[in-house]
C-alpha cells in the first residue's frame, strides 16, 4: 500500500476499553474480553470526544474524514460513536489506488493501545476476534462490503475478515483472528482499501457509525476438575451441607398421618424421637441446629404451613445445648410468630396467637436422644439427652387451628441444618428415629433401603451411611462428563474401574451440587474393590475406537479383546439387535459420544439401518444377514476420523 500516514491522534483510551500492550497482554489473556464494551471515544467519557481514530486517505481526487456524534449509539451504557465518511471522486486515469487506512490504533512512539502504557506492538496470538458494531448510512453508501485487516510492525497485512454493508441497522460483527496468526508485534488494526479506481471506475462513497471496539481472547483452556476425599466415620443418616448452603435444611419425614390428638394418654403417650449422633465440634462451629417439625399437611415443608409445631435444638461452644419449643397458627410463610414470648411480642403477627415460643430445655450436650411426647392433647414433655426434661401446654384454640388446618392429620420431620454460612460444609448425623404406639415406626439406618411408603428423604445432600468408613468424595467443577474411577494398583492402567451404581455417573449416591462450585458423592465401602486401601480419581474417557459386539458377546474393559462370550448363531433374514460402542484404549465405553456411524457388512445381502448415531456412547443395530456362512458387519464412525473402525467377531448364518 502507498500510504501517507497522517499521525492523527485519535485517543488515550477508547470508551472504557482498557487493553495493554505486549507487558500488559499476558494479564489481560486472563480474561475472554480484554476490551468491555464502550463507545468509540477516549476513556469512556461522553465529554471527551476531541480525540479520534486516525485516518490516512492516498489519492488526490477524494476525501476521507471522521467525527465524533453524540447522538448516535449502538447501546446506552456510554453515549455517541465514531462517524466515519469515505468519497472517492473517480479516477483521473492514473490508474492508482484510492486507499483508506483507518484505525492506527497502535501508534508508534506514543504508548499503547488506548493509552496504555508500554511500547505499541501487541502479539496478535492472544487474541480470538475483532468485535465491534457498524451501522451503515445506506442512504448514500455505495459499496458492498467493507474489508478488514491488521498492520504488523514491517507494515505487512493480514487479512482477517470482510463485512458486509448491506444489512440494515446496526450490527455486531466478530471477525475471527486465524490461529496461525504470526504477527506479534501488530502496532494496528482497522480498514483499509475501500476502493480501487480505474479509468473507467465510477465515483464512491461510504457513511457509517462504528461503536463499541473491542479484542476478544482466547479462552483458557478448562482446567480439570481437582478431587479430594474426606472420610465419613460416623454411620448413619447423614445431613451434608456445602459451603455457602448454611440455610439448607435436611430431613427424613413421615410419609403417612402419625397424629397424637385424640390419641395420646398420660399412661400411652405418643412420642417422636431422634438419636443425634454426630455433629461438627461445637467449639468451631457453634449454633449448628437439629430439629422436629410437626405439621398437619405433609412433611418437608418446614417453616412454610401456616401452623405448625418446632422443636429448635442449637449447640453451644461447649457442647451443651438448647432446645426450644416453638408454635405458630394462622401464620403462613411466615415464622413472627415463633419467637414472641408473649402475646403482640417482637413484630406482632398476623393473628391473635401471638406468643409461640413456649419455653426452652437445657442439655449438657446435643448428641443422643431426643424426644418430643404428647401426654394428652395438649399436654407436651420435650426430654433432652441427658434426661433433662421440660413440660408445656398447647393451648386447645392452637390444637383446634392445628386440626382445622390438616384434618386432624400430623406429619414429622427430623432433620439438622448447618444454620448459617459459618457452619456451612459441616455434616451432622442421626443414628435412629422413630414414633411410639400405636404407630411402632423406628428407622436405624442400618441399610440403604428404606420403605418409601412410610418415609421420605429430603433435600438433595442426604444420604443414609450404612457402614463406615464411608468416604465422601469432592470435585471442583465444570467437570462435564468426568466420572468417578477407583483402584489399589496405581502401576496398573488396566485395573482402573467404574464405582458402581449409577448409570450417569458411577457412584452409589448421586452427587450432589455441594456448594456453588462442587460435585459431591458418597461412596460406600461395599461399592470398593478393596477395603484396606484405595485410590481414586475423576476421568473423562476418550473415544479413540468402536467396539462391535454381536449378541452373545459383552463389554469387558480391561481385558485384551475389550469383550467376553461368543457370537450366537443368527438365522438368515430374522432381525436381530448388535451393538455398536465408542471406547477407550482400554475398552470403556465413552458415554458422551454422539457421533454419528455408518454400518457396512461381509455381507451384500444384509438388511442394514441408515442414519444411526451413538447415544450415550454406544447404539443398537437392528439387521438381518441375508447369506449363510459365516458374516460380519464393521462400524465406523463418520464424524471424527481419528476413531478407528470395528469389524464384528464372525457370526455363524444359517
């Protein structure tokens, strides 16, 4: 290009777009936008408008120039954009070019890009895309298209996009940056060329509005997920939480009417009652809550019916504790009612009963049982682990509320809660619940397996622990499409498998969002191939073959031939189902994969399906042989070439 380069100043910093040069670069790749969104003018500042791009315009019959227009803007968040207008008169004969070069955003010898400090090179390597957005006046406009390019120091281009003018509006436009860009010592970016004149080439001319300039970079790569591993030595119905979840309840409730009125007695009283038998240590993690919920619609509604009975157990720095028993009517979705002491106390509520809480019990300690009794109606004994007790009467218009409310009808919920972020990532345990005569229901977690139809699990951090130790184990995310391995041999690559159970991802307890950026699950030792010792860790499988495998035959990872059994006779022409499966080296299949497989056979007679793709890595290939003799059919895998075929085992037609 002949260019005359009019050092016209254009900026110091470019509406908010804060963007280093070279020593600033590495810093800013950090980031995917290293330039936020911003009118084009000097630090984002809608008085500063004196400063523009520059322009360099080479042929004599013909104009270039840019100003700045307050009053139009692709977005509100910064006002104005650059108003840029471009005539070429035709040419004279001379047959030279009519060139306008805009942009310079790299200026030698005066800092970086926008004002940044440093020299005015930039490694064009770090960055994804050009963005910004044009509006284009078509009006006048005459050209089609507006080509883009970046200058390197030696002033050679790089042509890295072209943009249409002809759609209407304004439009954001992202011109990909190739990623064999070699220029890192680019010191500009902009338009150049608009037109090229002839003898013979009429007059032209572009209008536009260009707002909100910006490089993009490159997105880091994902680091992999990191995994720790806690023990869980205490067995049980084990009450997690993550961090950041301290106002996250768990509970087991009854899923079935265990009502006491009209049928407790002071010589059979009915009782509901829990064990607790782990908690964090008080002495770090004060205020850590269990608790009973007693309601007259079914459970797991905590605070929300409008009445409802809790019993509030809170432990102290020292490991004792308090239990305090709170009543409210009348009052949905709303607790005011729980804590006045006395009637119209702190807030007042909605109704009439206005004192709910009844009084409290002092425990030396939260841990062991506790228990709630209705020795009539309205008579309640709350009797703490160590034995201390404390007696309360409901009043009859609160029972008469309870029962208006669900019919007559009681349901109960146990359960713990971190009670705040600082307790938050703390799990509690309970050894046994249960619910006296005449309803005899006792649960002690002795087994995974629990009768739906009298209890119920809630919240998604809950887990029955059978056998210790247990282990609870943790990955960071995004972890898309990583599962959970174990082993006792780690100089044994083949020995690496699955924990078993579920089907998404291997592990007995579905994990569970543990926090904002965590998976968790917990694995129990029966689901381990050894109990002495054990590694894991979190894998995402690779594709890197098929697998066919012909009825009778069965994935086996880890082994040479990745599968066991043999091949069924097949009648000629009955329809039967192979499998087709995406696998690892080592023969796992890739539960991921989606691709798409073509099937061929040994056989020019067989009944094949078109159109199949893997689902959840493998599929099922419905055919028939048309030929006797022994036959096979090879898979392969049309959307990555890099994944090697696979032929079957030959299967005998008769």
């Amino acid at each position: 290009m002949n260019q005359r380069r009019v050092q016209k100043w254009t900026f110091a910093a470019l509406a908010g777009i804060a963007m280093g040069c070279c020593p600033f670069a590495a810093h800013a790749a950090a980031t995917d936008v290293l330039a936020a969104p911003g009118a084009i003018q000097p630090g984002g500042n809608p008085n500063d408008n004196g400063v523009l791009f520059g322009v360099w315009y080479n042929n004599p019959s013909g104009s270039a120039g840019e100003t700045f227009d307050n009053t139009v803007s692709s977005s509100n968040n910064i006002p104005g954009s650059l108003h840029v207008a471009f005539q070429c008169l035709g040419n004279t004969g001379d047959g030279s070019s009519a060139n306008l070069a805009f942009g310079d955003w790299f200026a030698n010898g005066s800092g970086g890009w926008l004002g940044q400090p440093g020299p005015p090179q930039f490694d064009v390597s770090q960055y994804a895309s050009l963005d910004f957005d044009l509006l284009v006046n078509h009006a006048v406009s005459t050209n089609s298209d507006i080509p883009i390019n970046l200058w390197g120091a030696d002033y050679g281009t790089l042509n890295i996009g072209t943009v249409p003018i002809s759609a209407v509006g304004w439009h954001h436009y992202s011109i990909p940056i190739p990623a064999n860009a070699n220029m890192s010592d680019c010191v500009a970016y902009g338009f150049y060329d608009w037109y090229n004149t002839t003898p013979t080439t009429p007059p032209a001319y572009v209008e536009f509005w260009m707002d909100n300039v910006r490089l993009v970079a490159k997105k880091a790569a994902t680091p992999p997920p990191s995994v720790s591993i806690t023990a869980v030595t205490q067995g049980g119905l084990y009450f997690d939480s993550g961090p950041g979840d301290g106002a996250l309840l768990s509970s087991i409730s009854t899923a079935n009417d265990t009502h006491w009125a009209g049928v407790a007695s002071s010589s059979s009283p009915v009782t509901y009652s829990m064990t607790v038998s782990s908690v964090p240590n008080p002495a770090l993690h004060t205020n850590y809550e269990a608790f009973m919920f007693i309601t007259p619609v079914v459970a797991n509604t905590f605070w929300n019916p409008s009445d409802e009975g809790w019993l509030y157990i809170t432990d102290h720095a020292d490991g004792s504790a308090t239990a305090s028993l709170m009543w409210k009517t009348n009052d949905a979705n709303d607790n005011t009612m729980y804590y006045n002491g006395q009637f119209g106390g702190i807030g007042g509520t909605n109704n009439t009963y206005a004192g709910g809480h009844l009084g409290d019990v002092q425990s030396s300690t939260i841990l062991g049982t506790w228990s709630l009794s209705f020795t009539s109606d309205t008579n309640i004994t709350v009797t703490a682990p160590d034995g201390t007790t404390g007696n309360f009467v409901l009043p009859p218009d609160w029972l008469t509320s309870f029962n208006n409310a669900g019919g007559g009808a009681a349901y109960i919920d146990f359960g713990g809660s971190a009670n705040g972020n600082a307790n938050s990532g703390q799990p509690m345990t309970l050894s046994k619940v249960s619910i006296s005569d005449p309803y005899r229901e006792t649960n002690d977690f002795s087994t995974t397996a629990y009768d739906s139809t009298v209890w119920t699990l809630n919240g998604a951090e809950t887990a029955i622990i059978p056998q210790t130790p247990a282990y609870a184990i943790t990955w960071t995310l995004p972890a898309a499409n990583f599962s959970l391995w174990e082993t006792t041999n780690l100089g044994a690559t083949n020995q690496w498998q699955p924990v078993s159970g579920n089907t998404s991802l291997p592990v007995t307890v579905t994990p569970y969002t543990w926090g904002t950026n965590n998976l968790r699950a917990l694995v129990l030792p029966s689901d381990l191939s050894a109990t002495n010792h054990v590694f894991f860790e979190l894998r995402k499988l690779a594709a890197v073959k098929l697998q066919v495998l012909m009825p009778g035959e069965t994935n086996a990872p880890g082994t040479p031939t990745g599968k066991v059994g043999s091949p069924l006779p097949e009648p000629v022409g009955s329809f039967f189902a192979a499998t087709v499966n995406a696998v690892d080296a080592q023969w796992n299949i890739v539960n991921y994969n989606k691709d798409a497989i073509v099937i061929t056979s040994s056989d020019s007679g067989a009944s094949l399906p078109n159109g199949l793709s893997l689902n959840g890595g493998t599929a099922a290939v419905n055919m028939a042989f048309g030929t006797t003799g022994p036959q096979t059919i090879t898979a392969t895998d049309s959307g990555q070439a890099s994944i090697t075929a696979a032929t079957s085992s030959a299967t005998t037609v008769q």
